[in-house]
C-alpha cells in the first residue's frame, strides 16, 4: 500500500519562528527534523481511521509568540542581589525565557503550549558562572526564602522543570558547561553539571591538547536525549544509556559529586570502593535537585574502541523466547553486550515499518520462515570493548539466540537503529500537528515479574480502542530489565489524556513496575512515590530534605514527593 | 638457614578449653591451627633478634576460665520481658556468654583477654528466634531506652562488638541462619542474616530440593573471614570477598532488605534498577547495626562453573610495573578476573617463605632471571565464569603481564594460595603466645594516589625498628584499588601498640586513604570518621541516625562515629 504514490502530509520543514511557542516545545535542534515515513503515515490513517483529508492541515502548530501574563512577585531590590552575584546580562526577566526555561518534553507541556496555555513559570532566570555564583545564590535564597529551580538541558519528560512556587530559575547549561580535567590513570573525567552530552563525548574522544592525555575515552552514557541533555542533569535524574547494559547506569558511573545545599557546601571523596557507612555520594544521586544543586561531578570514563564493535539482530519466533534468551544472555557470565534490546510483537510490527523493511523480500523471507506478524520479536544491538571480549560476547549472544530458535537479521539492521537512535523525538511534533499523540513511559521489573508487568500494562493501554502500544526492553541486569511502553494514539483533549495516562501508572503499580526505570521522578510521578516506595522509605527521603533544605526552596511543590 | 633440623616452637595443637579466654580471641575453628613454617620461625628470630629460648615457653595463652565481675543492670523484671519474646532458654546472663558475645578479632581485644581484662559486656546476650522476635525486642527496647547491640560472626577487627552502654546483645547466627529461597529466573537468593559463609555458599552450590531449582549457584563472596562471618555481616559492614574483583563487593550483590528500626520496619524494593530519588536500600548498607538491625537480605547470586576456572601467577621486577600491568588489566575492557592480587616487595619475599618457595630451584631460577629480592613482586589470581571467557581473560592477563616484564609462575602458585587462603589467621594465636603481633589495616586508593598511600603508610610502619610491613592489593577497580597492610612486630604493651596504631591511621589519612576499604569503621575507626568525610557528609549520617534511631538505643557510644 505504502508503494502507491498517493497524498503524503507536508510535513513542517521550518524551524520555528524565534521567540515562539513551538520553538520551546520542538524536540532538538530548530532545524532537525524526521518525519513518518509513508508506512508509518499509512498506519496512522488505518489504525486512527483518519483519511488524507486529516492531514491537508496542521493544527496548533504554536508558531505565535510567547506572552504571558505573569506577574514578577520578587522584588525589584531582590532581583538586584541576584544580578549583583551572577551580572545584569545574566539575569533574565523577559516572558521567553520563563517560559522556555521552565517547560520540558512532557506530552502535557507541548498540549499546553500548542494552545498557549502557560500554568507556572518562574520570576526570573539566572544563568550562574561557575560555583561561586551558585553558593552565593543559594546562600542568599535560603535567607530570603525564595524557591530555586535548576534547569540542565531541558529533556525532562516528567515534570522536572516545572516551578508551582516561582522564585528563581538556574540554567546550568549557558556557562557551566566545561569539561574541567581528565584523570587518565584514574579514568576519570570532571565536568561541570550543565556540559551537553555531545560536547562531553567529543571532548572524551579526541581530549583537547591542554589536558595532556594520551589515550582517547568515552563517557559510556548514550540516552535517547543524549544531543540534549546535560552530564548534570543524568546524575541527577538517575538516567541510563542506551549501552549501559555495559557501562551502567548513570547511578553506576558517577565517581564523587560536588553539591551546593542550603546546609553547606560538600565534595564526595574519591575512592574506587570503600567501607566507612552509608555513602553520600549515592545519596545525592537522583536527588534532582531537591536536596541541592549539583555543581560539579567526576564520571568515571571508558576506553573508546569504536572499531571493535560488533553488531547483531536477530528475529525471535515469539516475545516469551525473546526474553528467555535475553536472560540466558545477560546471566551467562561471559560479558556484557553494550546495546541489547528486544521489541515485543507490537513493536516488532511497528519497527519493521519504521525501518522500510514491510512488505519487502526481507519481510517475505521472514515470515516464510515461520517468524509470523504479531508474534516474531526483533533483536537487535553489540557488543563493545576489547576485541577479542567484544567477538566472543557476540558469539555467546548468536549461541543463545538460536537455542531459542531465532533467526540472524545482520549487523546492518542495528546499524540501521543506531543511526537514527536519537531521531525519533522528532516526529513527536509531526504527529502533534495533526491531533496524534506519542508518549512512553518506562518502567525497572524483576525477571520473574516481566510477563506479568508487560501484560498488565498493555492489556490497559490496548483496551482504549485505536490505541498503538509498542513494547521493548532495553536496559539488562542480571535481575532483570527494563520494560519501555510507546502508545500512539488520536486525542486533543488534555485532561482526558492525563486521566488515561494516570491510569497507565496506576497499571504499572498494580502489576508491580516500579514507577520509573531512567525518565527520574520530577513532579509527574511524585504523588505515586509514597505508594509505590512504603511510608518508612518516604520517610527516610522526607528526612533528607529537611536536613539539605529546612526552608524548602530547593526545587519546592511536590518535587520527588517530598514536600505534598 | 631454615633447612637445618634445628629447633621449632611446640605450636599449639589443642583446642582450646570450653569457657576460656583464649576460645573467645581464638580465630576460627577451635581444632583447627595453622602455624607458622621453619621459614618464618627464622625470620622471627631475625627480624626481632629472638631466639629458640624466647619460643620454649608460651606466654599469657588465656587458658583460664571467663570469670567477670560486671554487674547486670538490667533488672530482673525487664530481663524477664526478654524471656517473654524469646523463650528462656535464648537468654543468657552468664559470664561466659556476655564476654563471647561482645568481642570480636581485634588485637586489643586479644591482648585484653589473655590478660582476663574485660573493658564492656551487654547485661545480657538474646538469641531471637526469628524477625517478629526482632521486632518486639526493638520495641520494647526503643520503649525503655535500652541499648541494643548485634553479633554475627564475630569476626570484626573493629570493635564491632564492643556494647560501652551494656543492655542486651543480640545473636542473629544462633537461629537466623537459614537460606529461605532461591529465585532462578531473577538469580538471587534471600537468607536470614546469621547465615555463616560456607553454608550459605554449600546451599547455593547444590540447592536443597525443596527450593526446586535447577541450576548450580555460587554467592561470588569470598572474605579472609568467609568461614566465620555471615551473609548479614557483609553486609552491614561493607565486606569484599577475595573475588570482588569480578563479582563486586557487598555493596554490588545486595538485592533488596529488611530491617527493624526503631522508626519501623521496612523491605525495600526488588527492582534490578530504578530512577526513583535516592535508594534507601544503598543508604541502608553499611549502617553497621545504628540505623536497625538487618533480619532478611536478599543478595544477587551467579552461576556457579568452577570448572572453567583459569589460574595465573606471575612475577614483576618490580612493584612499579605490577602496578601499571594491573591498572591496565582492570581498565581494558576485556571482562575482570576473578581474584586478582600484587604484593609488595615485602610481601612477596614473605610470600616465599610462607608457600616455602624460598631457597629452592624456583627461588634460584626467579633470581637468575633477573627478578631480585625486595624489588620483585608477585602476582596471581584466576578468572572465571563462561568457559571462553575465563580462558580470553587470562589469556589478556598474560599478555599485560608480560608487556610489563612479568615472568610467568605457572597457575600453581595460586593453587597454593587458593588451599590456605582462609588460613592465615590461625597464625595469629601461635605468634601472640611469643609476644609477637601480626596485625592488617586496609585503605580504599585511587591508581593516581596509590603510591603516596603505599610509601606514606609503608615508612612510618617501617620507620619503627624490627618491624615487617607487608602491602598487596587484592579489589581492583577502573578508578583504583585497596591496599592491604599486614605488619607484624614484637610488643605487648597494649597502650604502646594502640598508640603505634593510631600513627598509622594517621599516616593513611594524611596521604590520603580512605579509613576503611572492606573491614568496616566499628568503633576503631569512628573518631576519625569526620576527619575523613568532612562534617557537612557526617552530618548526613548523624541525620539518618537520628531519624532511625531517636533514642540512640542502636549499637550506641560511638559506632560509626555517629554519637560521639
């Protein structure tokens, strides 16, 4: 069908107008973009019963201009200390910037500025210098009781920039943004928390003369909002990489953390292990902001071997040997892959469109095979490292996935992913202009819990009629992995979203996920903290709020679940 | 020298008598002994300028019955609340109990109970039968402002066990010592915390039929103490086994926990990872018994393939190049071996005499070679899991190992360590009874640190007359590695040994080691607690406690630092 040469959409090539409200809410870069392709279009018109007619014109494309009505209740007097700290030109009072600082990626935050609904922004916007400024900021709040917010890249997808109380709004990413040094025989590299993803990669790669090192690294942490997000804003978030199968979690590959806190200024020590009590450097780690601000971090750093990749997919003939194999896979002993991930039927179904593979001889070899639509389920990743460890975990990996009767699809189908791994974001906007929304959420579960988490969850979200519910897996553990829910589906209505999505959540407590595996808690999943972690826990991080910030103006309005 | 038949001390060889000092200070098994060589018999004799008359006749053995005169203050009406939760017959109030019980391995405590000095005792020693148990016990206590202090093992070298406020000590390995279940598909194990190593491991090697499993597990921890400590014990202290290098330590392979506090009970979450705010179950670990005490764990387990194990061990010109050869193993990204281990200087020639290689063909051969006494270094270890794995490994091993000059020492040597690697303590007894202290400390190092650590600690320990200082590293990291000191001198002065002791803690913090890497901080290591972490990280512990704990009943006087 999608080889007929019929209407396409005129998918917007334009970067948003400056100073607008699309040009807050667009995924990335102003001038990227990846559009359905005609598959993916063909699948939107049959599964949302639209027709051509659907898609002859945009609808709240939010190109107007952003202003609100807000008024600045910090008074003049105050803002002045805050541009005696940080400079007038670093002091930012202009409706744009409040908005734009304090709006992230959440599906409700784009709906709300299509229509140019704006619910809280900040007073003012600061961009500190380095830390100094931000002490003297803190400092000065605590006495004043004026609530601090931090803004790192702005990737958040759960309300993690969101200001109910306004006061101030740092942006750590317009000068924090360097990487300081690299310890080569530490492997270790300290950056400071506002450095985006790509900078810090580049510079680890191919390390700039003045650092003196020898060697070329790399940072091991590839999330989806890799181009946009801060260093910072991983450590704090809690994210993980699409490798971190191998290198870890952002939790993992934090060394020691410097942090500004209303209850003083600290530096976590340096040391490999140690046994001397609880540890605060992993205290502070997923804090976000709420206990203070991360103002510099050491990383552990890897050695790069890009050329000893070896890539791989395979097509399992159902999801239940897909996952047994991924599970034989990641307890076998024998290494870690860096990129694993399975899709589930859905998925596979939805990818093989993405990817142009539907309906070609490729797809026809498939299936002659035996690997049927809605219950064949791709593979796909590599393994990195040292050559010989990466070739002989791909040949484990091979091993185990044909024990559980899997066919090879080739390297080139990861290949394939890898080169558009950060771009689907982008056709977030696409589907938006035209009523359709595509939102995730994602959640960590044991083994033994997976199928039950996996039904449970789609089994909600597939009873809304004309709903898309795309599952993968993509983080793996020994105990366990990961489960990633992608639901595409026609709505406009904000609240009725919200009621819907509130009870993908719920599905997701009920049928024991925890409430979030790498997309950080912010003020989206705050008020299911208490249920989903027990009364003591919360009390326990309750108690480490008070302690950090007894005046609660660090990140304040229900920020973790702390303060609701 | 240590070839001619001359004269060798009359080792001890009994067990001591029942209710005796010297069954409390023995290491390990009361049958079991390992004695020193006629090599190192020699070298006592010539590092300290002793001779075959100082060894006729051992001194201050401790044979004598436990006899105190400490006053239970506890009155009988509330000892009898405890014979309500417990059963009486897990009550003790005797003497021998109450000094058992509240000592551990400590030198100063060996020294103290050869000369019948007992510093502290509980009021009385409670067995609790189960968890509920537990509970009601903190209650009550937390109700009347009872201290509470936990015994496991007993094999702390930190005044773990040390109860300054008296109250009650609990024994968690008299009744809680069982493997409650395995689960396969997400591989970990949940065991009650009095569960002693070698049965814990014996479960998990061949599982009772009753867990209906199908595979064959190993714990992957493996301490000096492993035979004397339990599962609830590594835990809580921060423990890393001789295979941490692969496995990781403790704090790596623990899954989910319960505790009893006195702010509640609480099992955290079992999720293989999660971006849910900070993590009570790391910010539990460690805690040392002063948070509440540990009643379940649930600890990740491994595949258990001893068969593939790969054993190595090789011989550096010097220490220099077995540290770099190490640093470059640990960060190759090739996959870790298992046991991984370099001795000093000093250690290895030790080392020689202890596996009696000293003086034979091999020694001569080695010599010969190139490789000189007190510059050379050994090495050794073994990589397993995965067949190929562990054979690519060593495979890598070898290859850095010889890159830096090593020759190779056959995977023999490690055989031999391997058989007596639980052993050496047994040594400890036979010196003390000749005035001669053998005594370790540890300290967690950055690769970029380690030298300073080695030499700052290494010349004061040496810059004492007649004094053997030993040093290896055995947990490797990317980031660094531990360094072991194990020195061994002629005092029993106890004052003058705690004040030798003392410098050396000194000198490992002023070149800048941590305090502890894997024995714990008890109450040795406490007033250096906030020194070392700075006052902003202990006021996070003193916080925590606090929260836990309102009434300082938990492991009171000192613990941790956190009440001093």
């Amino acid at each position: 069908m999608f080889e007929e040469k019929t209407f396409q959409p005129d998918w917007t090539e334009k970067a948003p107008e400056k100073g607008s409200y699309r040009s807050i809410f667009k995924w990335g870069s102003p001038d990227e973009f990846k559009h359905p392709n005609s598959a993916w279009y063909a699948m939107l018109k049959e599964e949302f019963k639209m027709t051509d007619k659907d898609f002859k014109k945009p609808t709240l494309e939010g190109n107007e201009k952003v202003v609100i009505k807000k008024k600045i209740k910090l008074t003049k007097k105050k803002i002045s200390q805050f541009i005696d700290i940080v400079g007038e030109k670093n002091v930012a009072t202009d409706d744009y910037s409040r908005v734009k600082y304090s709006h992230g990626k959440t599906v409700d935050e784009a709906m709300d500025l299509r229509n140019h609904v704006v619910r809280d922004v900040p007073d003012i916007v600061v961009h500190p210098r380095n830390k100094k400024d931000v002490q003297k900021i803190v400092e000065y709040c605590n006495t004043q009781k004026i609530p601090i917010y931090v803004f790192g890249g702005g990737s958040s997808v759960t309300f993690g920039l969101n200001t109910p109380k306004a006061g101030v709004m740092l942006v750590m990413s317009t000068h924090m943004n360097k990487l300081l040094s690299i310890n080569e025989l530490n492997q270790t590299a300290t950056v400071q928390p506002g450095m985006f993803g790509p900078a810090y990669e580049k510079a680890l790669n191919n390390p700039p003369k003045k650092f003196k090192v020898k060697g070329q690294y790399t940072c091991g942490h590839f999330p989806q909002s890799f181009e946009y997000s801060t260093v910072g804003g991983w450590v704090v978030t809690l994210g993980a990489g699409q490798a971190s199968t191998y290198y870890g979690d952002a939790y993992d590959i934090v060394f020691a953390q410097e942090y500004v806190t209303p209850a003083g200024t600290f530096r976590t020590l340096e040391y490999p292990a140690t046994a001397t009590g609880p540890k605060v450097n992993d205290i502070m780690k997923g804090s976000e902001g709420s206990f203070g601000i991360l103002v510099e971090v050491t990383m552990k750093i890897f050695r790069n071997m890009p050329q000893n990749r070896q890539r791989f997919a395979f097509m399992f003939p159902t999801w239940e040997k897909a996952v047994n194999a991924s599970r034989e896979i990641i307890q076998g002993e024998f290494g870690k892959p860096a990129v694993f991930r399975i899709s589930d039927p859905e998925e596979t179904e939805v990818g093989l469109k993405l990817f142009g593979l539907q309906g070609t001889p490729i797809d026809s070899l498939i299936n002659l095979r035996g690997y049927k639509p809605m219950k064949r389920c791709m593979c796909m990743g590599w393994a990195e490292g040292e050559k010989g460890f990466a070739k002989h975990v791909k040949e484990q990996v091979a091993r185990l996935c044909k024990k559980y009767g899997a066919m090879t699809m080739t390297g080139f189908t990861a290949m394939l992913w890898e080169k558009t791994r950060y771009k689907e974001p982008y056709m977030r906007e696409d589907l938006m202009d035209y009523g359709v929304i595509i939102d995730t959420v994602e959640s960590g579960v044991t083994w033994a819990n997976l199928h039950r988490l996996h039904q449970g969850v789609r089994s909600y979200i597939k009873n809304r009629p004309e709903t898309i519910c795309m599952t993968h897996a993509s983080h793996f553990y020994p105990q366990g992995t990961n489960l990633y829910f992608i639901f595409i589906l026609k709505m406009i209505d904000l609240e009725a979203y919200r009621q819907f999505h509130d009870g993908i959540l719920d599905a997701i407590l009920k049928h024991g996920g925890s409430i979030s595996h790498h997309h950080g808690v912010g003020k989206l999943f705050a008020p299911l903290m208490e249920k989903h972690l027990g009364k003591e826990q919360m009390a326990v991080l309750r108690t480490l709020k008070k302690h950090f910030d007894p005046n609660s103006i660090m990140n304040p309005g229900g920020h973790l679940g702390l303060d609701l």
